[in-house]
C-alpha cells in the first residue's frame, strides 16, 4: 500500500484552501468570498480564460461562472449531492483517526473515478480517430 503524502492532506485544512485564492474576481460584498469558497471544500483552479474555476478538493467537482450572489455550500450540495466533505457534521480536526481514514478513503474513490472517466475519455476519441482511417482505407481513400 502506497504512503499518503502531506499533499493528500493539505487540502483538508481550510487555510491551505484558503491560500489558493490568490487572484479570485470575488471578494467583498458577495457571497462566494474566497472565505466562503474555501469553507464549502473548494480551491481556486483558475485557467487562462476562466479565473473563475473553484474546484472541491474531495470530489474534484469543478464549477464556474460563478455570480456574486452565488452560496458556495449550496452550489457545492446541488451539483456533488454526493460528496462526502460537504456533508461533514464536523470539523476536520474534530475526526477521530478511523474517521479521517474513511474519509479518505472515500476521496480516493472519487479520484480514482476521475482517472478512470478521463482514460476511457481518450481512449473513445482515438478509437473513433482509428475507425474513420479504417474507413477511409477500405474505402481506397487516402
């Protein structure tokens, strides 16, 4: 079994979510403050054309096109009904051990969900890429 690095924890404690935050459009007089995002699990994933990306650390949920008036929870709890951290009844460091470890160990499904999803992803489109050449060469085109 492979060790869990600070890495696979850090996202857990509010001030390192906190911390990603840097260059979020919200700040004040708003609810999806950097505050509030990182409170409903979220960092901030900006990319070059969306500065807006929050993505949930544990689900790996990504929304944007965030408005102001957007409650971060609520957004969270409607799109990722299933999350295990949004749901939490306490706070991390309130979690026994044994806690902790089925809370991880529920993360890791959803990460290894993603990494399934994204591998059949790929592998479909070049699938259908190799279908179309092998129509095209049955077909005497070139």
């Amino acid at each position: 079994m492979e060790q869990l690095s600070d890495d696979d924890f850090k996202m857990y404690f509010y001030e390192n979510r906190l911390k990603t935050y840097e260059g979020w459009p919200f700040d004040e007089d708003c609810s999806c403050t950097p505050e509030n995002m990182a409170k409903a699990g979220f960092i901030h994933t900006p990319s070059g054309n969306s500065p807006d990306v929050a993505m949930c650390f544990f689900c790996l949920k990504e929304l944007e096109g965030w408005e102001p008036e957007d409650d971060p929870e609520k957004e969270h709890k409607s799109h990722s009904p299933t999350c295990h951290f949004i749901s939490l009844k306490k706070k991390v460091e309130e979690l026994s051990v044994e806690e902790f470890l089925k809370l991880q160990k529920e993360r890791q499904k959803f990460i290894i969900n993603k990494s399934c999803n994204e591998a059949l992803t790929k592998f479909e489109q070049a699938a259908k890429l190799r279908k179309a050449d092998m129509i095209k060469t049955a077909m005497g085109e070139e």
